[in-house]
C-alpha cells in the first residue's frame, strides 16, 4: 500500500483553497445582484400598489389620490396617500391648475433599502423623487427636481460591491412602469 507524500497533499489543500476562494467571491457577486433584482421589484410592485389604489379611491371624499416618493438620504421609500389641503381641491389638481403643494402626503408605508444596496448618486436630470396618480384614469403626476415633470422618471439603483451593477425603475407620465 502506498501512501500520499506530503507535497500531494499540499497540492490538493492549494487547489481546493484556490476553489472555495473563487465560489466565495462569485457568491457575494451573485448575493447582489439578487438583492438588486428583488429591490427593483419591490419598488415597482409599491408604484403600481399606488396605482390601484388611486383607481379603486374614486368615490372617497378626502383622499386625492396615491402616490409613491423616494428619500435618497435616507435611503427608502414610501407609499403616500395624498389628502387634499383647505386650500385646493382634487379637481384641481387633476386638471393640473394645482400641483403637490397642494396636497399633504400621510404615508402608509416605508421600506428601506437593502443594506448592499444603494440609490446611485448621479446627477441625472430624470431622477424620479415623487409620483402621484389621481383616479378616474388615473391621471399621473410626476416630480423630478422639485418640479412636475412630463416624461419617463428613473429610479437608479447600484450595488455596493466591487464590481458595481446598477438596475432602473422607470415611471412614465401616462403611469406605466417598467425596469
């Protein structure tokens, strides 16, 4: 019977190190990359939450509508519902005489961001910071920069692992979502 020599040995502990290292480093890569695709999901599904809820608050007296605004410092986001302030009434607002500031926002619920996730810090001119939907339609409202914006708005979202991956949210002025 012959037995192994310490050098056979060896080789066999380098390769298998060499190995595990290389499925633990793909490993956190892959772990990102699903935290992305869930969150991105995850936003979209609380946008067209919004949706539905501002089409089926038709008939209510004091809510305007839903909405959804994102808190980059923070790191989260919320659904809001909309009430109407003393001063405007929905039906301004849907015919766009009137805008958020007419509305006080009550949020409903808050997410945070995964903790290996982050919102991309660019300065992108279509970064979306709120969106507000006001049945029958529902009619869309969309703010980018502190203003209403007409368009496509994009949440950036980015790893924060080496390498970077990065995903988008687009909400579109007639309320369509996509990735």
């Amino acid at each position: 019977m012959r037995a192994f020599t310490l050098i056979e040995i060896l080789v066999v502990v380098a390769v298998s190190v060499i190995v595990m290292g290389s499925f633990i480093a793909y490993n956190s890569v892959i772990r990102a990359q699903v935290a992305l695709s869930v969150e991105q999901a995850k936003i979209a599904q609380v946008i067209l939450r919004a949706k539905s809820l501002a089409i089926s608050s038709y008939f209510s007296s004091f809510r305007c509508g839903y909405g959804f605004s994102v808190d980059y410092t923070g790191r989260s986001y919320s659904l809001n519902r909309y009430d109407v302030s003393s001063d405007a009434d929905c039906d301004a607002i849907y015919t766009g005489r009137a805008g958020f500031e007419n509305t006080s926002a009550v949020p409903l619920e808050t997410h945070s961001l995964d903790s290996n996730l982050d919102f991309q810090a660019s300065g992108a001119s279509d970064k979306l910071e709120e969106v507000l939907f006001i049945a029958p339609e529902p009619k869309t409202f969309i703010k980018v920069g502190g203003f209403l914006f007409r368009g496509t708005a994009k949440i950036y979202l980015e790893t924060k692992t080496t390498p970077l991956r990065g995903a988008t949210v687009n909400v579109n002025s007639v309320g369509q979502v996509g990735f």
